[in-house]
C-alpha cells in the first residue's frame, strides 16, 4: 500500500478543487440545498467532462478503469465543497453494482451512460421496512416473473438522490436468492417521493414498486455484488466526511487566529488550541483509515475490504461528528446561525454519523467479523 499520490493523481485533486471553487462554490450549494436534483445540467456535464463519473468503470465502457483509491481524490474533494448532487449514488453505488452483478450485456447497456453522466444511477438497498437502513441482505421487496419479463412489489427507503436518477438498481428477493433489478422512474407502479433530510446537500428518496416492470442484472444470486457496493458506498462517504472535516478544522483555524477577546486571538487561549488539536488528530486518523479502506476495496480479498471499511465507518460516525460540533464550538454563536457557512459541514457530518448506522453498530459489526 503507498500513501503517496501519484502526479496524474495529484493533477486530479488540484484540477477538480479548482472545478468547485469556479463553477460550485458554497453560494452554489445553497442555491441547491431546495432543489431535490441536487445538481445542474452545468455544473454534472462539468463533472463528466473531467472524467469523474467514470472512474470506476472500465476503459471498454468509455471509463477511466480506476479503483477507489481514485475515488477517495474525487470524494475527499467534493466533501471539502460540501458538494450536493448524485456523483456518489450514480459514479460508486450504481456503476459498481452494474459491473459486479450485471452480465456483459447489461455493462454494455449501463456503464456507458453512467461514465458519460448521460445517464444517472442510484441503488436502493434497504426496505421501508427498516426505518435505519441496516438490514439489507434479506429484502422483503419481491420479483415476481411475468411470462418473460419481471416486476417487483415492495417498497425501498433511504435511496440516495432518488428523484435525480434515470435508473434505480433495486435489491429484491427472487427464486435465484438476492436479484438486482433495473428500473426506471418513469414506468408504471413507481412512485419516488423525496424524503427530508438534516443536510441539504445529502438527497434522499423512498421508491415504491406496486408491479413495476424491471429488467434483471446478471443471474444467480447477486448478494456479494450486493455488499461489496454496500462497502464501497460507505468508504466514499467516510471519504467524504474526511474532505468536510479538514475543510471546516482550516475555517476554525483561520477563525481562531483572527477573532480576537480580551484583545488576544481566541486561538491563544488552551481551551480553543485543545478544540483544533482534537479535530487534527480525528481527521487524520479518519483519513488513514479511510484510505487504507480503499486500497482493501481494490487490492484485498472481500472479507478484508468488509473489515476494513466496518472500522473506517465506525471511527467515522462519531469522530468526524464531533470535529463539526467542535467546530461550532471554535466559532461560538455565530457557527450555529444559518448566515454562517459552518452549519453547513456540521450537517455534511451529522448525516454521516446516521449513514448506515452509528460507531455502536459498525463495532458491532466489526465484532462479528472477529468472532466468526
């Protein structure tokens, strides 16, 4: 494993930074924070055109062909910009499932338009059933054979930008065991409602099947496809959180520095310098574990890369939470006030905390992988 990012790497990241700060800068994210697609035609064809939704699928598609270790740059990125819209949900949840779970032909329909951002993907993994989207294994979303084709009954929560997509990769049980199913929004029997969320810049949505037709990825059971996406989406939202964190303990940094009381900068007194110094010491240990998670997702076998990720969720549901709120903390009154651009990396953080449960249920997680 190397640490070092490589030049063309390094291009990535500084290429993509200067993308957000011209075309997506915060008054931006703002401006989408009502808006349920959470992006714009300009800024996601902006996005496509630097090759970002693309990165995990492979040069035969009309993709980079490059690992998580490249989608760490992209995701600590677009968490740094507290960046809205479906990059996540489409460029590692949807192409990953298509390319584990979906035959040749199905790569050949999917990969291209979701490396183009021609079309956006999104995977809807948890059932309404279960109000804290852990289970996902067992679906109680059902597809049904209708002579030659497919429909599915049921109903998926927590989808990430839902009403963004043009295509939801469904979990459903079938007689083969644990089917992926593509369907589009526009068919008959769906309904996608927009669900409300603590962070603006995070989109969420319910999907509702009452006989919608689908088409079927690939055969046989597709429950490995199934978590390794599972882990995949996770360690991009760690990244993620990673990118928010650092980003706000600069703000507080600079704030502390230049806010002064009792005619000394606040950053002088031991309370606020103890404040920063545990913020570093989370986002960089965050940003190990995060890291070496992406090289287990690319390089190691998929007990490890489970392993692997479980820790860097569990460290990172309640430690990076806590750099937002003592990021708050640094900026006193202000940094609770909706004028102030802190409470917008807080809730980038909150949300991770609930994202597939907190620390309590990664380690609980983590404990089976140990004893079994």
């Amino acid at each position: 494993m190397n640490l070092e990012l490589t030049p063309e790497q390094e291009e990535l990241r500084a290429t993509l930074r200067r993308f957000l700060a011209d075309h997506a800068p915060l008054s931006y994210v703002r401006a989408q924070l009502d808006d349920q697609r959470g992006t714009t035609d300009e800024v996601w064809k902006g996005l496509a055109a630097l090759g970002v939704t693309g990165l995990l699928v492979p040069e035969a598609h009309g993709g980079a062909g490059m690992g998580m270790v490249e989608v760490a740059i992209v995701a600590e990125e677009l968490g740094r910009a507290v960046h809205p819209g479906p990059w996540a949900a489409s460029a590692v949840g949807a192409a990953s499932l298509v390319f584990a779970a979906g035959s040749a032909a199905d790569q050949a329909t999917w990969l291209p338009g979701i490396a183009s951002g021609e079309t956006v993907g999104t995977v809807a993994l948890y059932d309404a059933a279960d109000p804290h989207a852990r289970e996902w294994s067992q679906p109680t979303t059902t597809a049904l054979a209708d002579g030659d084709a497919w429909v599915l009954i049921g109903a998926k929560a927590h989808v990430p930008d839902a009403v963004a997509a043009d295509v939801v990769f469904v979990t459903a049980a079938s007689v083969d065991g644990m089917g992926v199913f593509a369907v589009e929004p526009d068919a008959p029997g769906v309904e996608i409602r927009a669900t409300p969320t603590a962070d603006g810049t995070r989109k969420e949505g319910t999907v509702a099947l009452d006989g919608a037709p689908a088409r079927p990825l690939g055969a046989g059971d597709a429950s490995a496809a199934v978590a390794e996406t599972r882990d995949r989406l996770g360690i991009a939202s760690v990244v993620d959180g990673v990118g928010a964190a650092a980003r706000v303990l600069e703000l507080s940094v600079d704030y502390a520095k230049e806010r002064r009381q009792f005619d000394r900068p606040v950053g002088s007194f031991q309370a606020v310098q103890r404040l920063c110094a545990e913020m570093l010491r989370a986002v960089e240990l965050a940003r190990a574990g995060a890291h070496y998670a992406c090289w287990a997702a690319d390089a190691a076998d998929p007990i490890e890369r489970h392993r692997a990720a479980t820790v860097a969720r569990a460290y990172a549901a309640d430690e990076l939470y806590q750099v937002g709120a003592r990021a708050i903390q640094v900026h006193g009154g202000v940094g609770f006030t909706w004028e102030h651009d802190v409470q917008l990396f807080y809730k980038r953080l909150l949300t991770l905390q609930h994202d597939g449960g907190g620390a309590a249920d990664h380690l609980e997680d983590l404990a089976a992988i140990v004893l079994d």
